[in-house]
C-alpha cells in the first residue's frame, strides 16, 4: 500500500464528494500551462478548508500563499456575498495568474490578492487596520509559518480558526535530527501552538494525491 493507493482514494472521495467543477478545473488547468508548480491543496483538502471555513461561519478570511488561487476559490466559496478574503503572493506571475482563476470562478469581487512578500504585506495590512480574521490559511514559505502564525493570532478572535499546511513533510516534523530550516520551522511552529493558552489545536496526517503529509489546525480561545 502506498502513492497509487492514495491517489485512488483521493480520486473516489473527490469524485462523489468534490465532484469536478469548470471553476476549479478551469483554475488547475490554467496554472499547468502558466508552468506554476502543482502543489496545490488536492480536492478533498480543498474541500477541507471550505468545510472548516463555513463550520466556522467566516465572514474575513486570511490566506498565506495564493500560487494560482486554488485554496483560495475554496476557501471564498465558504463566504457570504458581503465577506472578504485577503490573499498574499510573493510572486507577481502567480498572482496575475491566480487572478484570472479567481475571476473565472465569480469571486473577484470577493477575493483580494495582495503581491509580495507576505512579511512585507502585513506591515501594510497592519496600517490599514486589517483583520480581524475569523479564518487564516498559512501556506506559503514554511521558514515564516511561524510569524505568520503569531501574525494572525493577534488578529483573530475567540472562535477563529487557524490551519497550517504541510506540516508533516512525509514524517520529517518528528525527526529532531532533520536540518531542513522549513521542517525546523514546523516544529517551532508546534512548540508556539504549546505554549500558547490562546489556543487549542491538534496536528492531523494525511496520505492522499499530494503524498504523506498534515496539516495543523488551532481553535482561538480567547
Ligand atoms: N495555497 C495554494 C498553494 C500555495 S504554494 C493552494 O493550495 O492552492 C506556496 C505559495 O507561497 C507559492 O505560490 C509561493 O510563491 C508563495 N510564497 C513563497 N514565499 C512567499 C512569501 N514570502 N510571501 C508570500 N507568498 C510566498
Ligand atoms: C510545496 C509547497 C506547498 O504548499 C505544498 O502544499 C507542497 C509542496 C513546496 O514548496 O514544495
Ligand atoms: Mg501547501
């Protein structure tokens, strides 16, 4: 058992359950021919963060890493008509990409994609007064999901949600040995989450198309 299992799973949950869509076809399709990476969420982790997204009833949402928009057409699909998300994308060929998926799919008017690097952009966000968010999605440099992490506490409130992507990095997160600056990162990450009374959370694995990974998902308490 192992990839070609997985994938025939994440294929059989995504076919009943996350069902193919022109939008979000359109947006993987596009982004393979702009030569973007694929490493995308996988449909059923999509479909994931839309469920965590309207568990939650968010109105603002946060994302960290946009590549060509993929979680973030999830993700904008578990807002109202009147609620926001805010996109960071460090890299403008990304951005300009994932905002013709975003439009192709009927979210411009709900989706902002903010260019840059993501530590620059908040400065930014933080003079406008942004947030607070009641949903973040941090998925881009692993090295800053720490900041990024905190960044998002600060502006979040009780009942906010907060998930990390590929924090399990095909088991590295459990090997202290492991040099990697991203997969050290990760276990900062962990260790803030543990000395945090703000928040409750868990780390969960998963095996799918996208291989062995895991994401981090943190409740705001307070
Ligand atoms: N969330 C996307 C995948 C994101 S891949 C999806 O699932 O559909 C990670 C993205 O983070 C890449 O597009 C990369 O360009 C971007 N990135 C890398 N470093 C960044 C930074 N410092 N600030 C903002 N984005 C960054
Ligand atoms: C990579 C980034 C991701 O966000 C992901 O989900 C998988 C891989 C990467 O940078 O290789
Ligand atoms: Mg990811």
């Amino acid at each position: 058992m192992g990839q070609e299992t997985w994938t025939a799973v994440d294929e059989y949950v995504a076919g009943l359950l996350a069902p193919h869509d022109d939008s979000l076809d359109a947006a993987v399709a596009a982004s393979e021919q702009a030569g973007l990476p694929a490493i995308q969420v996988s449909p059923p982790q999509g479909n994931l963060l839309y469920l965590l997204a309207r568990l939650r009833g968010a109105r603002t949402i946060l994302e960290f890493g946009t590549l060509g928009g993929y979680s973030t057409i999830w993700l904008a699909r578990a807002l109202p008509a009147d609620g926001r998300l805010i996109t960071l994308e460090a890299d403008d060929r990304y951005a300009q990409v994932a905002l013709e998926n975003i439009a192709r799919a009927g979210l411009g008017e709900v989706v902002d994609v903010r260019v840059g690097p993501a530590l620059e952009t908040l400065s930014l966000l933080e003079a406008e007064g942004a947030g607070p968010f009641d949903f973040t999605f941090i998925d881009a440099d692993k090295v800053n999901s720490p900041s990024y992490f905190s960044w998002a506490l600060e502006r979040s409130r009780p009942g906010s949600v907060i998930v990390a992507d590929n924090v399990v990095w095909a088991g590295a997160l459990a090997d202290p040995a492991n040099e990697d600056p991203k997969i050290q990162a990760q276990r900062r990450l962990h260790e803030a989450v543990a000395a945090e009374p703000r928040v409750t959370a868990t780390t969960i694995q998963t095996v799918g198309a996208k291989g062995y990974d895991g994401f981090t998902i943190a409740l705001v308490d307070a």
